[in-house]
C-alpha cells in the first residue's frame, strides 16, 4: 500500500502539469479560429483610424433646444446656444500602431488633412529629426492644427 501511495506522490506534480497542459492545449484548439481572426480584426479596426468624435448630426439644427426636458438656462436663449454649439473644436482622432512606417503615419495624416502628400510629411519630420521619437497610441489633434503642430501630437505619448 505505501508503495502505491509513494508513487502517487512522486508523480502528483507531473500528473497535475499534464492535466494543465491538456486543458491549454484543448481551448487553443476550440479557440484557434478566434485566435487567428484577431489580426483581420486589428488591421480592420486600423484601417479606420481616422476618426471625427465631435461629429455632429445635420438633421439637427440644435440638438438642445429639441430637449423637452432640458432646464439649461442656455437652451432657452437661441444665441448662446448657437455660440455654444460654434465653441466646440473640431478634433480628429489618429492611431497610430506600433512598428507603423513614416509612409504609413504620413498616410493617415494625409486622409485626415493635415498633410498634401506623404512625402511632405516624411520630409518634415526627417528634417526636424524626431522621426525615432513618434508614440503609438491614439492622439487626438485639433483639426486646425499646423503641420509643426501635428508633429508636436504625434511624439507625444497616445491615449
């Protein structure tokens, strides 16, 4: 009887790793369609890195004063409101990946406006020489912002 229970204990630890291992290896299994999805997923939600957050609906001329419920003393005065809705600054939002090239940082920032070409901006951050100095991250940059500027946003850290 000890013998058997000596064995016991003597390969309780490789008993338990291999039962460990066989859960692992079944989820992997089960999840490897998932798990191999992710990559589509990721390049597809950055290829929509360039966003507007403060975009607003053009069916509606002034959201506040379509609020029956709103006690705002500015919803009630057309004016204020209007200078309201005119002070908020339009922003546009930029990811940027990690291991992403100049030509593809360039590219996002040339469809959000920023820049006429790819090259100018390749161009200017080669010559102020931050080029290494770009963050990952999403940074958010105003949209009347000058190309210095732009530069400035994007070698600081992202959200």
């Amino acid at each position: 009887m000890n013998r058997i229970k000596d064995a016991f204990y003597d390969k309780n630890d490789i008993l338990i790793a291999l039962v460990i291992l066989c859960i692992a290896v079944f989820v992997i299994f089960f999840k490897v369609e998932a798990i191999m999805e992710y990559p589509k997923t990721l390049a597809a939600s950055s290829s929509n890195q360039v966003q507007d957050p403060v975009a607003i609906d053009p069916t509606i001329t002034d959201p506040i004063a379509t609020d029956p419920i709103s006690t705002d003393p500015v919803a009630t005065d057309p004016v204020a409101t209007d200078t309201a809705v005119d002070s908020v600054p339009e922003v546009c939002s930029v990811y940027i990946n990690s291991g992403d090239s100049m030509q593809t940082i360039g590219a996002n920032l040339v469809s959000a406006g920023f820049f006429s070409s790819v090259e100018e901006f390749v161009q200017l951050i080669s010559d102020k020489g931050v080029s290494t100095q770009v963050r990952m991250g999403n940074h958010i940059i105003p949209s009347n912002a000058t190309q210095d500027e732009v530069i400035e946003y994007i070698i600081q850290p992202g959200l």
